[in-house]
C-alpha cells in the first residue's frame, strides 16, 4: 500500500474538485492507488459536489413533520437546498427532501450538524447529500433546521405559489388548551416572521441596542429631554409588538394580541420556530 501523502492528496483533490475529507477515504480505500481513488470519488458523486460548492444554494424547499412520543409531540422542518427553482419544484428533489427529514426523526437529530453525520442506509446523510448533487447537476445542501417540543406541536407548511413546495414553515408548541388556536397561531407566525416568544425572552443586548437607538432618534427629533424616557420605552414596547409573538396584534383580529388568543381558550405557547427558504447565513 503507498503511503497517502500529502502531495497525493493534493493530486487527487486538483483533479477531482474533491474535498480534504473525501479525498483522505477514497485514498485509504483504494490502498494509495490514485487512479481507484478517482473511480471511487466519481462513483460517489463526490467530485461533482465537490466543483460546485462554491456556488450559492439559496432556493429550494422546507420538509416537515410532526412526531408523537410518550411526553407529547416533537415538530421537525428541514431546509434542503438547491441553486435554482427549477430543481426545487422537481418531485424527486421534494421526495429527497422527504428522505432527509426521515433521517433526521430517525436519530432524533436536533441541528444540521447532527442530522448530516446521521445514517443513511450504509452511509451518512452528508455523503446522501453529495451524491443527490451529482444527481441534480446542482449544489444541494442542509439549510435551516428547526426542532420543538411540547404536549401539541401544529406545523403549517406555506406555499408562495401551486406549483412551489413549500417555503415557509411555522412551528408552535402548546399546552392541551393552547392546541384549540395553534392553527391561527401557526398561521400568524408564517404571515408576521415572530422572532421571540415573550417579551422576557428578547436577549439583553438586543433591548439594550433598541434602547440606545431609541433615545438617539428622541434625541435628533429635538424632543424635551424631560419627556425622552417616556417616547423611548413607548418605542420600545412598539418595538415588542412588532418582534414578539404573543404581543403581536392578531393578524384576523387586530384588536386583540396572539396572547390575548391564547387567554380565551385558558392555554398558553410554550415554543415555536420559523423557517423560510434562502433566509439562512450567507454560504
């Protein structure tokens, strides 16, 4: 066997497009041999992948699914991406998308890092991933990935037109009672993109910078330095309404709040969780 150097690597990753990793495997398991590591990168499909990485993967769709287990039920949306619409909207990359959100329940993943080290059959769902890319001429890739739980979980997937799949997904975890409206909250959190639950949960930092901007602006506009504190926190609790879900004003009824909503049927949110395809960090 010779010995896989770095000069090798180098040999094999210039003529394939490969990446470090892959190239490493195919080497090993072709005992050295260069020419079987090449057959064996492009049987995997994994030189393909490895050439179109640097392109941007910023279209593609949402699977989700909602699982019951013995303390309630967990809710899981999965972002597969592609390049382009054109292979986004196809049947078999939606199937594919269904594959991998099926491995993601089947190890109970709770990031994408977890669900792309994950079994797929003999492999893993990264190597999957790689060869669907050499399948679909285009770079695939792991997007967002969301997981809750709670007693109910309700998941409403939106479609921006008929013949997209989806490229929104709403999560929302309730108690028993909270289940009688988490349709409508679903529903809200889809249309007005919540970013925090309560209140409470809006980090520190974040009130802090709304805070600061809040009296700058009060300050620039020349109003009296008497009455700024009261103009910044009532800008500040404009600011709750708009970022915080259970302040938001009903989208159906606008007279009330989404907490107020909750209230009515003596339930309460406990967790939700928002996707939109291409809404990720920047690749």
């Amino acid at each position: 066997m010779a010995a896989i150097t770095a000069a090798l690597i180098k040999q094999v990753r210039e003529d394939t497009g490969a990446g470090m990793l892959d190239v490493k495997k195919a080497l090993t398991e072709a005992e050295g041999d260069v020419a079987r590591a090449k057959e064996i990168i492009r049987a995997k499909g994994i030189a393909a992948a490895g050439k179109r990485e640097g392109r941007k993967a910023q279209e593609g769709t949402i699977a989700s699914k909602v699982v019951e287990g013995a303390e309630g039920e967990t809710g899981y949306a999965v972002e597969l991406n592609s390049e382009t619409d054109f292979v986004a909207k196809t049947p078999k990359f939606v199937e594919f998308a269904d594959e991998v959100l099926g491995y993601a329940v089947a190890a109970e993943a709770n990031n994408a890092e977890e669900l792309e080290a994950a079994k797929a059959g003999d492999s893993t769902v990264k190597v999957a991933i790689e060869e669907a890319a050499a399948l679909f001429g285009e770079h695939v890739k792991v997007g967002q990935f969301a997981k809750i739980s709670g007693e109910h979980v309700e998941i409403y997937a939106h479609k921006k037109s008929a013949e997209m799949p989806p490229s929104i997904v709403a999560m929302i975890a309730t108690d028993k009672a909270g289940a009688a409206v988490a349709h409508e909250a679903a529903l809200q959190i889809s249309a007005m993109g919540a970013k925090w639950l309560t209140r409470e949960d809006v980090p520190a930092d974040v009130v802090e910078s709304e805070r600061r901007v809040a009296t700058e602006k009060s300050q620039a506009e020349g109003k009296p330095e008497k009455i700024i504190p009261k103009i910044v926190e009532g800008r500040l609790n404009a600011f709750f309404k708009e970022v915080v879900l259970l302040e938001q004003p009903f989208v159906k009824d606008p007279s009330k709040t989404v907490g107020k909503l909750f209230e009515e049927v003596g339930g309460k949110a406990t967790a939700f969780a928002r996707i939109e395809v291409g809404k990720g960090e920047e690749e």
